[in-house]
C-alpha cells in the first residue's frame, strides 16, 4: 500500500471510529426555559449592571447557602468610583423597583436585599494594619427589605468592620426614615461634618438625622472606597437554597472632597 493510500485509509477508519460519538445526543443539563437561573443546577448568582435610561441600573440575584440552618452569605455588586478618597458630601437619587427576600423557617437569621450608597471614611484603630480593614468606618444610605417584613425601609447607618476583609462589623448608630415605595425615587446624602465627629444623613432634601461617634478619625481607611451598590444578605438553610433579588436604579450621584 502506498504512502497516500496509507493515509486516505487511517483517515476513513478515523471517520468510521469518531462518527457514533460525534453522532450521540448528550442530555441536556439546562435548557433555559425558566424565566430565572436554577438554582438547584447552578452555583452563581444572576446580576445587571448597566447604564439604561441615562441611569445606572444595578441588580443582584443571590442565594444562601445549604450546609446548615445558621447565619447567612452577604456579597455586595455595584460600581466604585476611582477615587476612593473620603467624601466631605456624597449624594445619589435611588430608585428600588424590584426586590424578592427569601427567609428560612429554622434559621433566626433574615435575610436582606438593598441598595446602598456608602463609603468608607477613616480607621478607629491607633495602629491599622495594612490590608486588614478592622476599623475601617463605614457610612451608607441603604434601601431595602428583610425576609421578615415587606416595608421598603430607608436608614443611615454607620458601622465598622471586624475582621480583615469586613465580613463582619458593629453599627455606631443608625437612624430611620419613612418607608419608601417600590418605583419612587428618593434622594440619599451622606455628610462628614468632621469638626463635630457627626455623619448626617438627609432624605430628599427634607428629613436629616445625625450619627455621632467618639473615635479618633486621623487614620486613612485601610480599603478606601466610594460606591453605588446593591447588597445581598441571603440566610443560610439546609431544605432550600434561599434567594434575595434586587433591581435599583441610580442617578445623579454627587460627590465633594
């Protein structure tokens, strides 16, 4: 047999050998025929991020997670500005048009869905470590629901983070406003009146409530970060992976440092 026809056979009998496999259907895993991602199949949350409308339109699907009926995940998805210096004034219109927040029966922990405007302002440590984030000083604007209600409630909160990558943290103060209804828009502002160690918060304009605090605000936050950003806090459970889901839009931020 010559060289080519050595060849032209190999490659018959490679036909011959591969056509079945090629030819067999696999099953089909996901078709995509539900209007939202299986959780029971996939392991990643669904999210939007874009700008719509001359708006930013930010949206988070998230789940908990099911090894055991206690505490909860917590991730946040938005966009950071590429200053992260701390704001003297920072403002933003935030509109929540959708939100769905799934609890567990035998978890104590609810589950939450907002969306934030916040920043980080300065460390309360004497002595920051860097790329640790305890003591990192946080002040948001946040609009959202829980698992154990359905009012869209607005707060100002202040916190400070715990541990190296702020998974966990302790409010300074919080303050309440009135609730907000799906589709509104409101206007959230953060102030630093730092000659007084007070963060005011301002709903649309109209309603101002202070947080003070006590702590020596010399030290430079070890993550500096200014931002717009849904936050989801799904509550772990071992019959069901529970779900939150938030779509918000955003306009009009203002910053002044």
């Amino acid at each position: 047999m010559t060289p080519r026809r050595f060849g032209a056979a190999l490659a018959a009998l490679g036909c011959v050998l591969a056509g079945p496999v090629l030819a067999a259907k696999l099953p089909i895993y996901d078709d995509f025929s539900s209007e939202t991602i299986d959780r029971s199949k996939w392991r990643q949350s669904a999210e939007v991020r874009f700008v719509d409308s001359k708006q930013a339109l930010i949206g988070r699907r998230f789940y908990g997670g099911t090894s055991s009926d206690s505490g909860l995940l917590a991730e946040s998805y938005g966009l950071s500005m590429t200053d992260g210096t701390p704001p003297k004034g920072l403002a933003a219109d935030i509109t929540v048009l959708e939100t769905e927040v799934e609890g567990c029966p035998a978890n104590p922990s609810p589950s939450f869905a907002r969306a934030r405007l916040s920043a980080a302002y300065f460390n309360r440590l004497r002595t920051p470590v860097p790329g640790d984030r305890t003591g990192d000083v946080i002040a948001q604007v946040r609009v959202g629901q829980t698992s154990a209600s359905s009012d869209v409630v607005v707060q100002g909160v202040v916190s400070s983070c715990l541990d190296a990558n702020c998974d966990n943290s302790t409010v300074i103060g919080q303050v309440n406003f009135a609730n907000a209804t799906l589709g509104v828009k409101l206007n959230g502002r953060i102030d630093w009146v730092k000659a007084d160690k007070t963060f005011r918060f301002t709903i649309d304009g109209l309603s101002t409530q202070d947080v003070v605090y006590t702590d020596a605000h010399g030290n430079a936050p070890v993550l500096p970060f200014v931002q717009i950003a849904v936050r989801s806090e799904a509550a772990n459970c071992t019959t069901q992976r529970v779900r939150t889901s938030l779509l918000s839009r955003f306009d009009n931020v203002r910053v002044a440092r």
